[in-house]
C-alpha cells in the first residue's frame, strides 16, 4: 500500500479549516436571487458579532478578500470546475 501524500495532505487539511473559518461569511453573502452586496454581508457580519481574522470588524473589502480564499480552498479541495 502506498504512503499518503503528506504535502498533498496537508494542503487538504488546511484547505478545509479555512471553509470552516469561512463559513459564516458564505452564509452572510449567501446564492443565488438571495445573494446579499459586500456591504450588505459585512453589516450584517458586524451584527451577529463575528470577528474578523484579527479580531477587528468586517469592511466590503474584507468580505470580498474572505470569499477569494474561500474560492481558493475549494479548488484545493474539490478541483476546478471545467
């Protein structure tokens, strides 16, 4: 049986917490006809009190930067769409 990949296992691991860390902010700026504006997700992530990375309050731009590693993590995770 062959060893694992432990780079590849790695990425995987790190790719996953990152959507866990993301989580709420997907949900702030939902899909589809419910799809919310940055600035509308960020107001709304300023609310229910969740915290940014550092701790401090979500800004548009943060919400946008946020989804970007989103998007990344999940082309670790599940591959590109083609």
């Amino acid at each position: 049986m062959p060893l694992p990949n432990v780079s590849r296992l790695h990425q995987t691991i790190q790719a996953a917490s990152a959507l866990i860390r993301l989580a709420p902010v997907m949900d702030a700026v939902g899909t589809g006809r419910r799809r919310r504006s940055l600035r509308e997700a960020a107001a709304l992530l300023n609310r229910e009190g969740v915290p940014t990375r550092r701790g401090g309050q979500w800004w548009p731009e943060g919400v946008r930067r946020a989804l970007a590693e989103a998007e990344r993590a999940r082309v670790v995770l599940i591959g590109a769409l083609d």
